[in-house]
C-alpha cells in the first residue's frame, strides 16, 4: 500500500500579492535597519530619475541595493563602482522579482584603503580639468592689509595664526567660523570662500587680499571635508590668493595641490602670510644708510666734475673779445649806410612823383566811381534777395509757430484734464484714508474709554465699596491715618457723606462686625465710627 498524501484541503490559500507583502513585511519587521559591508557593483551613475540602482558583493554572494533621489542628493560619498563601502539602510523586498534589496540612507568608504583610492581618482579627475596647474596659481600679497581666516572658531588654530601675526606683523584679520569635520563642513568651507571673494571692494566690510585655509591635525577621516570636490572648486574659482594649512606637514589634502600656496601647519601659514616688521626696519635703515653714502658719493663726485670743467673753460674777455671787435667794426660802417639807404628811397620817391599827372588821377577816380557804382547795385539786389528769403523763412516760421501753439495748448489742456482727474482721484482717496483714520481713532477712543472705564476706581465703588477721605481731599489707606473726631468724607457710587470719626467707641475688626440684616436706606449725616482694615482702593 501506498502512504496516504498529507491532507492540505485545509490549509489557507494566498494571491501572489498576499503572499509578497507578507514576505516584505517579515523581511522588513526582521531586518528593520542593517549596516552591510561589500564592494559596489553594477553602477553606471544615477537614473534619469534620480534613483540609483547597484549592487553590493563580497566573495561569495551579492545584494541589490538602491538609493532613492532625495537620500543621494544629501550623501557626502557618492557610489563609485568598484569601491568598497559601509551601507546603512532597510532591507525589503521587490515584489515584482521576487528578490529582496537594501534601500541605502547613507554611505561611507569601508577603512583607509578605500578614502585613499577615492581621494587619488578625485585627484586624477581634477587634475585631468587643469585644476592643479602652476599658470593658475597667484603670487601672495607681499603685505597684505587684510587676512580673512576660514577655520574654527573655537579650536587652537586660529589663537595659533593671531599669536604669530601679532609678533611677526599686526594685520587686520576676518574670522569666517566654519565646521572643519562632519556632515556639512565642506559646504560651510566653500560658503566661506565664496563669500570673502564676493566682498565688495571698498564696502563697510572690507575684502580681504588673503586668505588663509586653517585647521589642526587628524586622521583622514578627520580631514575627508577637504578633500571634498565642493571645497576644491571653490578654492580654485578663488580671484583672492590662498594659504592652505591644513593638518600637520604630513598630512595630505586636495585642497593643498588647488591653493596659491601650501603651508606645512597654520603657523606657517601665518609666517608666510607677512614678513617680520623688525626685520623690515632693519633692512629700511641699512638701504636708508646706503643711500646717503651713494649720494654723498655722487655729489662728491659731481663737485670734482664741476671743478675739472672750470679748469678747462676760457676767461670770459677771451670769449667776448671777437664778438665785441666785430661790433666796434659794424657800428663804424652804420653812418655810411644810413646815408645809401635815405638816397635809395628818394630816387624811388622822385621817380614815382613824375609819373603821377591830373589825368592819371581823374581816370583813377573815375573807375573807381565805376567800381563803387557796380557794387552798390550788387548790394542792393543782395540785400532785396536777402530779405526775400528772410521773409519767407519767417513766414514757414509763423506757420510753424501756430501749429506748435496749437499743439501746445492742446497738451496743456489735456496734461490739466490728467491732473484735475488725478486730484479728484487723490481727493478721494484722502476722504476714504480720513473716514478711515477716523473710524480707527473712534475706535480707538471707545477702547480706551472702556479700558479706563474698567480701570476707574468708580466700578469698585459701583460694587459696595466706599472710598475714604481726610478734611484736604486725600485718600485714607489705613485706620491709623485717622485721628480721633476728625472730619472725613465718604464717597459712594452714587455721592458723598461728611462724616466725624468717633474714638470712644470700641474699635470693631472684620470678624467681629454682624453681616447686615438688610440694605439700610440713606441716611442723613451722622457721627459714624472709624472703619478698620478698610484696604485700599487704589
């Protein structure tokens, strides 16, 4: 015989559906948030989404994983195929595979190793964009009037850097604080960096002409937000010259090969930053020494010259004796030539007098009547022609001149109807703005009226209580403020009454006063006896 089959008749049956979410709930209820160590696999860069879809492997097995868009976006490592790395995330299930994966929240490089092999690809990118070329370095400031100092401001770093620039050269300094390790440090460093160098020139806070990129010593986890490709960029966009003193001269970062210049510790950098005053007066006195020597020298030297020069230069009667023999010999012949010269001109003057006759002059007077007879005519036809065109210039003028009248006016008119319909607009608006002052100061006064309404003494008065005063006017506080038959008022909601107090009467206390029977009537003016423990009103 044959065994007989388990009877499943019985047993509960499950959709596919069912069957995947209640796996997915088993897995994720059992395996809430893991942290899984492997190398990355399978990654070609985010998806045109923004999710990221991979891998992660060890020798011997293999696990999907993924990486939503909001959670890559806020990673300080980003996934790199081939690197081996530490997830944290939730393990779940993919139902439309029936495969399970783990949803990544955050990533970091498994050891030393894998930020050393991270480091060295980011700087063989960077370097492949000519970030670390020499032609893009700056030459330092050689005395800088401002220092601006991107670091902590709280660590030793920066008493180091003001300690050594107080000894070496005070310099005016600009402390940016920033966090210099952990999640959000490279952003504050290249927020730094960017904001110095967008400082405008000559604004109320001044921009720096260095800048300096301080921290202590540490691991390379420590020192991992230097290496940052944000903090990189941000010192090579940099127009203001940097110092990076980052670490100790052993330490290593990206941002050391970026900067103009690299400083072994932040004192160094200080060091660097500014020149020793005391040497500088030293090196001032002995060039101001040399000078004067050099000029002495010079002078001395010009004195010999001048001296040698002297020497060899002739007397002055040697130098003027030939110029004076020529002169004597000169004004000798002047007389002579005087003389040829007034018998020249009269053979001149004489032979143009026998040519002048009556008749020559009466010719030339009369063409020259001719002459003046032919331009007055021309005058007169240029003065006709000119005034002429004078008078019509003036009449396309006159015509011109209404019409800009016209046009005048009317833009008058119209910029007056604008401005009428403009004040009948804006008086409006002043009469709607003054109802509305006014309703608001009504308000306002009607608010007020209650509140001193509610404040006023009178409604105390209104609810039973009566307010006490001496012969003058002034307020009674306490019953040893009243003196035996003294005169007082009493004043109620709804009047006063004169009053006399009594003092040989027994003194009543609260608690031995009878509560009243009923509300006595007003009564007339009487000797009443001292209230005790009144209180005050105000």
């Amino acid at each position: 015989m044959t065994a007989a089959a388990p009877n499943l008749v019985n047993a509960p049956e499950f959709t596919v559906s069912e069957l995947s979410s209640a796996l997915k709930r088993t897995v994720e209820d059992r395996f809430g948030h893991v942290r899984v160590r492997g190398e990355i696999s399978g990654f070609r860069g985010p998806h045109s989404s923004g999710h990221c879809y991979f891998a992660l492997k060890d020798e011997s097995a293999k696990i999907e994983a993924v990486i939503w868009k909001f959670a890559h976006a806020r990673m300080r490592f980003k996934p790199q195929e081939g690197l081996e790395v530490i997830a944290t995330g939730k393990l779940t299930t993919y139902p439309n595979s029936s495969k399970y994966q783990i949803v990544i929240d955050s990533l970091e490089p498994a050891g030393v190793g894998a930020l050393m092999a991270l480091m060295e690809e980011r700087k063989k990118k960077l370097a492949a964009e000519g970030l670390f070329d020499e032609a893009r370095k700056q030459l330092l400031p050689w005395l800088p009037e401002v220092i601006g100092v991107v670091t902590s401001p709280t660590g030793a770093v920066i008493r180091d850097i003001l300690h050594r620039l107080e000894d070496r050269f005070p310099r005016r300094v600009l402390v940016w604080p920033v966090k210099v390790q952990g999640d959000g440090s490279a952003e504050q460093v290249a927020a730094a960096i960017r904001g110095f160098n967008a400082l405008p020139e000559g604004g109320r806070i001044p921009r720096p002409d260095l800048l300096i990129v301080a921290r202590g010593g540490g691991s390379l986890e420590d020192l991992w937000s230097f290496n940052e490709e944000i903090v990189v960029r941000a010192a090579a966009d940099s127009h203001i010259p940097l110092i990076s003193a980052v670490g100790h001269e052993t330490d290593i970062t990206l941002i050391d090969f970026v900067a103009d210049k690299r400083a072994p510790t932040p004192t160094a950098a200080a060091e660097m930053a500014v020149p020793v005053r005391s040497e500088l007066f030293v090196e001032v006195q002995a060039l101001a020494r040399r000078t004067m020597v050099c000029w002495q020298r010079a002078q001395e030297a010009r004195r010999t010259e001048l001296r040698a020069a002297a020497r060899a230069l002739p007397a002055a009667n040697e130098l003027l004796a030939i110029p004076r023999q020529r002169l004597d010999h000169l004004a000798a012949g002047l007389p002579r030539g005087l003389k040829a010269n007034t018998h020249a001109h009269f053979r001149r003057f004489a032979a143009s007098s026998s040519r002048l006759t009556i008749g020559v002059l009466r010719g030339q007077v009369a063409h020259a009547r001719q002459r003046l007879t032919a331009s007055g005519e021309r005058i007169t036809l240029s003065a006709r022609a000119l005034l002429h065109r004078r008078r019509e210039r003036f009449s396309g003028l006159e015509i011109r001149l209404k019409a800009s009248k016209l046009a005048n006016a009317k833009a008058q008119r119209n910029a007056i109807a604008r401005d009428l319909e403009r004040t009948h607009r804006l008086a409006e608006r002043a009469r709607r703005a003054l109802l509305t002052t006014m309703q608001r100061l009504e308000a306002r006064v009607a608010h007020r009226s209650q509140l001193l309404s509610a404040l006023s003494y009178r409604g105390v008065l209104a609810r039973g209580f009566a307010l006490v005063r001496d012969a003058q006017g002034r307020a009674i506080h306490s019953a040893a403020a009243v003196g035996p038959n003294a005169d007082v008022s009493i004043e109620f909601a709804d009047g006063r009454v004169a009053a006399t107090t009594n003092a040989d009467q027994p003194t009543a206390t609260p608690e031995s006063q009878p509560k009243p029977q009923r509300e006595a009537k007003p009564a007339a003016p009487k000797r009443v006896t001292k209230p005790v423990d009144q209180g005050s009103l105000f």
